[in-house]
C-alpha cells in the first residue's frame, strides 16, 4: 500500500486527477484514513466535505483541527505580538497600584509569553500549516537545532515564571516574618534571572538530539532528528525528564501552593473577623483582607488559565514518549496534541485579559493607552495642541 501511495504522488500531475486518485483509493480501501500528501486548505476542505460520512472520528477531529488552525494560528499571532507588548508598557510604567515586585514577575511573564509567541506560534506552527509557503525552510535555512533550544528555553521561562510569581504571594501572605526580605524588587530580579539563565542551561541537549534542518512536521519534532534518538534510551529519558519537569513538576508546585495560601487566607480572614467584631462590636470592611483578596484572586486567575489550557499538553507529551519507551496500554487520539499546542499557545495571550479583568487600575492605563493614538493625532492640529495633555 505504502509503494502504491508513492507511485500514485509522483504520478499524479493535475489537481483533477489527484483528487480522482484519492477518490478511488478511499472508495476501493481503507475509508478510515486518508493519505494527506501536500497539505494545503483546500486539500484538508474537499476530504473533509467529500469524505465526511466515510472517515473515522478521529481522523475526522484531526482534520477539522488543521482547518482551524488555517485561521487560528495566524489570528492569534495578530493578537498575542500587540497584546503582550501593551502589557508589558502598561506594567513597566508601575501605574497599576501593584508593588514593584509584582510588577517584575507580570513583566517578566509577558516578555517570556511573547517570545514564545515569536519562536513558537510564529516560527514553528505557522510554517508547519502553511508548509507549501515555507518549503524553503527545509532546504534554505539550516539553524533548526538553534531555534529549538531557544524556543524550548522561552517556553520554559514562561513556566516557571508562573511558578516564581505563585511562589512570591505565598510568601506574601502566608510567611510574614520573611514577606520584607523574599518580596523585593531585588529578590524578584536575582529569581527571574536565575531562572532565565537555567532555563537556557537546561535545553541545551535539544542543540545534540536534533538536526539543524527544518522538518516541518509535528512528530512531535519540528526539526529532523539525529539518528535513533526517537528509539534511544538516553535520549528519550532526557526528554521524559524535560516534559516531566515543564510542565508537570511546575503544575504541582502551583497547586500546593495555591492550596495552603487559599487555605491560610480563609483561615485568617475568620480569625480577623472574630477579632474586629469583640473589639468593635461590628464587623467592618477590612482593608488588608480587601488587598489579600485582590491578590489572591489575579494569582488564582493566572494559575488556573495556566493550569488548564497546558493540561492537554502536558498528558499527551508525557504518553507519547511513554510510548516509544514501550508501556502501550493506552492509546491518545493524535489530534489531542494539535489541541494541546493549540490551548498552550493561547496561554500566551490570555494573561493581559485577567490583568484587565481583575484589576481596575490596570483597565484604566489600557483605556489611556488605547485612547493614546487617536488623542496624538487629535494634537497633530495646532488649533487642538493647546488642549492636548500627555497620555502617556
């Protein structure tokens, strides 16, 4: 079957009879799958319209994913570049009424969650859709093992600053005698740092397992792999160990941390309420339990998008090399990994709408910054310049 479908891709010369080609073949053979030879939209559209009924459901999961991802990928790249960069201007101007530590580690996160866009999203999964439009990347640009080290590097920074920062209000609110020392600006930049430089350290053994040349396929590589790596023992427990570590250890991290500070929180806040009621006789609003709350609530926010859209991930990379390491008793659908990177790089972009939604000074330095373009013109005019006052 194999050599038939290669004879049948080298002989084919028109769109008409290719199409005729696989017609016959998924009418005389088996209908639960369908060669996918030159992926291209309006391929993925006439098997998914034609061959709906006849094709397995997976298989028909996984197609209507990569048509998806035709206009996702590229939507979400407009989106996540402009919106991570406005946070990151929003943040670094401390207009937010967040403490300079905070501020660091938010920072931190956008800057990390646009870089992932920009090697992940941008470099990798938009010329893997479009990969007619980027067939030069496997024979032009030989740097495959570089982008791998520094896109797994980004990812990973994007992780643990998550950790880092849920780490940083534990320490805020549950250890008061170390909250002066830990939760500084110059803590949170020595933390931030350390882990940068680690994070690089780390996926420096991607620069050995792959090839320097594009292969343009998620198997799960993007590049091509240097000799058995995929059957290596060594190899694949480096790699079990990396998806082990991002994100699996960090996903325990935050929920034992998130656990005793939401513990600690509701403990103490009945605590204070008794305390103020004997004292006063009423219960008042308390101003360090409003702060608390705040905080607690933009950490749940940021932990539990986190935690949910690398879910997907994070299981099926686990399985896939549990797989080749030969413990075969279950079997994942291969379109749980598209929606796996698909929810993962959408974490990316999800971080300043809970900025927006949980804090009211944050809106309102967005407000100003989306008015900003339109005010700077508006002050272009020298009968309006008068009138104008600096926005930002």
């Amino acid at each position: 079957m194999d050599q038939n479908l290669r004879t049948i891709d080298w002989n084919v010369t028109t769109m008409d009879s290719y199409l005729r080609t696989v017609d016959l073949y998924v009418t005389t053979m088996d209908r639960s799958f369908v060669p996918t030879i030159g992926r291209t939209l309006s391929w993925d559209l006439y098997i998914f319209s034609k061959y709906h009924d006849q094709l397995s459901l997976e298989y028909r999961m996984q197609l209507a994913l990569r048509i998806i991802q035709y206009f996702y990928y590229p939507i979400l790249a407009i989106v996540g570049v402009p919106v991570n960069l406005l946070a990151i201007g929003i943040l670094s101007r401390e207009k937010c009424g967040l403490s300079k530590c905070v501020t660091r580690y938010l920072v931190a996160m956008s800057a990390a969650d646009l870089l992932t866009i920009i090697l992940d999203l941008i470099l990798r999964h938009i010329p893997i859709v479009y990969k007619k439009q980027f067939q030069f990347l496997m024979f032009s640009v030989r740097t495959c093992n570089i982008h791998a080290v520094l896109l797994y590097a980004a990812t990973d920074c994007s992780v643990w600053f998550t950790v880092t920062f849920t780490f940083d209000r534990f320490v805020a609110i549950c250890c008061q005698k170390l909250k002066s020392k830990y939760c500084s600006e110059k803590t949170a930049a020595v933390v931030l740092g350390t882990v940068t430089v680690l994070s690089g350290l780390k996926n420096i053994f991607w620069y050995f397992m792959l090839k320097d040349r594009y292969w343009l396929y998620n198997e799960p590589w993007f590049c091509a792999i240097a000799g058995d790596v995929r059957s290596s023992l060594i190899w694949g427990t480096i790699e079990f160990l990396h998806n082990i570590l991002t994100p699996g250890v960090a996903f325990v991290l935050i929920l034992l941390l998130n656990a005793v500070t939401v513990r600690y929180i509701l403990v103490s806040s009945r605590s204070r309420r008794r305390l103020r009621a004997h004292s006063s006789g009423e219960s008042r609003r308390d101003p360090e339990m409003k702060s608390r709350r705040k905080s607690i609530i933009l950490l749940l926010a940021i932990s539990a998008n986190f935690m949910l859209l690398w879910a997907v991930f994070m299981v099926y990379s686990i399985w896939w090399r549990m797989w080749w390491f030969g413990y075969r008793s279950a079997i994942l659908p291969k379109f749980l990994r598209e929606l796996g990177f698909m929810l993962q790089l959408l974490s990316c972009c999800t971080n300043t709408v809970i900025y927006a939604v949980t804090q009211t000074q944050f809106r309102q330095q967005l407000k100003i910054a989306l008015k900003y373009p339109f005010q700077l013109n508006h002050c272009l005019f020298p009968a309006a310049a008068k009138r104008c006052l600096p926005l930002w």
